[in-house]
C-alpha cells in the first residue's frame, strides 16, 4: 500500500480496532481495505451520474438513447430495470418517489459486489459491517414510510387482525411481528455477507491453485452471483417498502 494508506491503516487500528471476540465473529484483523473499496465504488458512481446527466443536456434531452452504449446507458438501464421493479410491486408513484433509495442501493451494492472479481481487490459487501449499514438503513426508511404514510394504522398491524371476539391475542401477535420485522435487517445482512464471501473465496482459490484459464467459468459464475444478490437485496427493500406504506386494512 501507498505510505499514506498505510499511515492512515495503523492510525486508525489503534482507535477503532478491537482485541476482544464477539460472539461467532471471532478475532479479526483490522483493516480499512473494505473502507477504501467502498470509496472507490462511491467515486465510480459519482463518475456514473455525472455521465448520465451529460447524456441529458443534448437537444432529445435524454428521449432518445444514445448509439453508443456507454457508462450513461448503462446507468439508465440499470436504473430503469429497478424502476420498472418497483411500480410492480408498489406502483409507479411510489416507485418514483423511493427511486432515490432503492436505484442507489442496487448500484451501490452491484459495484461492491464486482470488485471481487478483479484481482487483489476485496469487495466491500463481504463484511458484515457494511451490509448491515445497507439493511438498518432500509428498515428505517420501510417503518418511518409506514408510519408516515398510514399513521397509527400501520403500528396496529403489529397487534394483529381482530379475530371474532378475542381481542387479547395481540399478545401473542404483537411479539411475533416485533421478531418478523427486527429478522428483516439480520436476514438482508447476513444473505448479502455469506453468499459473496462464499463467491469470493471460491474465486481466490480456484485462482491460487490454477492461475491460467481455469478461474474464467468461476468468473463468469461470480458475476451470475452479484447481479443476483443485488437483485435478491434490491427487490426485498422494495417489498418492505411496499407493504409498509401500503393502505391499512380494516381492524
């Protein structure tokens, strides 16, 4: 690593890293390497925008696509297929209005993820830290939507429908549904962590073992595997958005 890298490397272990186990994570090595891949995917996507809103200030004003297929038309596709994703699920006025949010995710994570296809570089998504920011963000946002959208009747959801005349089962109903919601964040997280992990390591020792030809199918497979975990994390924030600001039904 650069000297600079390695100074703010050493600076930083000595405030933020840790030297006690926590629970099935174990002893780890501290590390900003997750960090400094995480700012490179942000640069890319910076990189990307500015791309795409030059695309825009010509006379079709973004109407009509460009003949190249660039960094622009990539983007919009990109972005596009995850609109078109959410109006299914949750119609186009939500769709537009979570965009931001769920368009900015899926590119996120989809450049995170590809990382660890190039050599000696390690995708961001393969600590738990980092997917675990992505999943607390999206469970914020689907209960405060929720909230905001359907008031009271959206916390009513938790006690549970009123069945006949037994009211009292929201005892039953309201700690299930507080260990449903609170799974959400844990199952986003830790699906995201293990499958590239998993990608990742496969792909590094297939690379170790046979360093020529042999990796290109574990290759191949690895991108399989990130855009289908970027759409597996992207789709699962759309539904919980969906069903949080869904109307209420009738209690």
């Amino acid at each position: 690593m650069p000297e600079f890298w390695a100074h703010l490397e050493s600076s930083a272990a000595e405030h933020l890293a840790r030297d006690k186990a926590f629970l099935i994570f174990g002893a780890s090595h501290f590390t900003l390497v997750h960090v400094a891949g995480a700012l490179l995917a942000f640069i890319i996507l910076i990189i990307a925008a500015l791309r795409y809103r030059a695309s825009l200030q010509d006379s079709s004003r973004g109407v009509i696509p460009p003949r190249n297929f660039g960094l622009a038309a990539m983007v919009d596709g990109f972005v596009g297929a995850v609109y078109n994703l959410s109006a299914d699920v949750m119609g186009e006025e939500d769709a537009k209005k979570f965009l931001p949010l769920t368009g900015t995710l899926a590119l996120f994570i989809f450049v995170c993820n590809i990382q660890g296809l190039v050599p000696g570089m390690l995708p961001p998504t393969d600590t738990l830290k980092t997917n675990l920011v992505f999943a607390l963000i999206v469970f914020i946002v689907y209960n405060v939507a929720g909230v905001v959208r359907n008031g009271f009747g959206y916390l009513a959801h938790f006690l549970g429908p009123k069945i006949g005349g037994f009211p009292w089962l929201f005892f039953l109903f309201l700690p299930i549904e507080i260990v449903s919601h609170l799974a959400r964040p844990v199952s986003l997280s830790l699906r995201l962590t293990g499958n590239i992990v998993a990608d990742h390591k496969v792909v590094g020792v297939v690379a170790l073992m046979v360093p020529l030809l042999v990796p290109l199918p574990f290759l191949l497979l690895g991108t399989v595997v990130a855009i289908v975990q970027t759409l597996v994390f992207t789709l699962l924030t759309i539904i919980f958005i969906g069903l949080a600001v869904e109307h209420a039904e009738e209690h």
